[in-house]
C-alpha cells in the first residue's frame, strides 16, 4: 500500500497576503498546515476538501486577529477544534498567552502534540468546557470562537470568561449582522458594550468579527 503523497504535496504553499501576515512566523504557520493537511485529516478534524484553502479560508481568516492585539493579553479560544483561530493567532503572536479551550479529547490531543511539535511557548491546552470553568472567570482579556455557536447562546459560554473590560472577538459569516442583532437582548443583560460587526483584511476577502467590550459589571451579572 502506498504510503500517500508526501506532506510537501498535501499542504499548499503560502500565498502572497500569507507572507506578508505571517513574516518572520511564516516557517511556523507552514508547519501549522502541514499538519492539519494530515493529522488534522486522518483524525477527521477538518475535511480533506479543506486542505487546498488552508491559507485563505483558515489561516489568513484567522490571522487577522492577531493584529488586533497588544502584547501580553491574555486570550481565551473557546471551542478550539483543531486550533482555528487560537493556535493560528498564538504562532503568530508569541508574546501574547494563549488559552484553548476544547472539551473533545481527540481534539485536545492534537492541540498538544501541535503546540509540542511548533515549539509554541505561549500555549495552554485545557480540556474542559467554557461554561463549566469556573476558575477561568473574569481572567481574560480578550476571548474568541469560531464556529461554535450562534452568538446568543455563545454569550453565556464566552463573556464570563472575560474580565471588567475584556474585549469578545467572535469570527462570523455574512449571518453576523442577523445574529448580532438576535443577541443583542442577551449581550446586554449579561453587560457587553457597543457590540458591532467590523471587517479585517482586504475588502474582497475580509474576516467577519464580531468585536465587544465588556462592561465593568459583567462578571457580577455573567456570573450569578
């Protein structure tokens, strides 16, 4: 039996606006998809039709937060799955610590070996679920998810996680407006501010994000 096309095959190489986001991280990035073009598909964490728009549909879709940030926030991925956006934001910004969060077991161990096999310092890996860790509320100062949830029920998990002021980054499709405003209500009662849906990137591929900020009284009402 053939051994398969050697990773070099599978993995695309990095496009243009990639170089240009990833820079001196771009080495580790590439090692990134390579191997989500294979553990990532022998253990059924993305689907092999995904490998040929690893760059554009997930790592540049995702690296977009990475700028966003200022060095040393505490970050918080909920429902990492196979580390999009939170280990794609954690190689690309070292000097910002970075929790990913994932109840699934298999998923988890791949995030470790992917943390141990990229070197990635500024890593925990916790399996666990958002809403039941505890420990973890009101510590973060910035949260993510993608492709978790929709935002109302999203809420509840991610925004007490969050401290007073703390900033959600949720990253959404063309629905973000439709769910923005169907969880609204529920953003408000738990103490989210001037949520809005912002565009990053180039105008012909952007990143839909959802951005809020948390207000000083969020974690007493998020956690009652």
């Amino acid at each position: 039996m053939s051994a398969g096309p050697p990773v070099a095959q599978l993995a695309p190489s990095p496009s243009e606006a990639a170089r240009e986001l990833f820079g001196e991280r771009l080495a580790v990035a590439e090692a990134y998809t390579h191997l989500l073009a294979t553990a990532g598909v022998e253990r059924g964490l993305i689907g092999p039709r995904e490998v040929p728009r690893l760059w554009e549909r997930h790592l540049l879709n995702c690296g977009r937060i990475g700028p966003e940030l200022r060095a040393g926030e505490k970050l918080a991925d909920v429902g990492s799955g196979a580390g999009l956006p939170g280990l794609v934001v954690a190689l690309l910004r070292p000097d910002v610590p970075v929790t990913l969060i994932e109840p699934m077991e298999r998923r988890t161990t791949f995030l470790v070996e992917a943390v141990a096999e990229l070197g990635l310092e500024n890593v925990t890996v916790r399996r666990d679920r958002a809403e039941s860790a505890r420990n973890l509320f009101g510590t973060f100062d910035v949260v993510t998810a993608r492709a978790v949830a929709p935002l109302e029920k999203l809420a509840d998990w991610t925004v007490p996680l969050l401290r007073s002021g703390g900033r959600l980054l949720v990253l959404k499709g063309s629905s973000a407006a439709d769910e923005l405003a169907a969880a609204l209500p529920r953003l408000t009662a738990l103490g989210v501010v001037d949520p809005q849906v912002r565009s990053l990137g180039p105008a012909g591929d952007p990143t839909t994000v959802i951005d809020a900020v948390v207000s000083r009284e969020t974690r007493r009402q998020a956690t009652r």
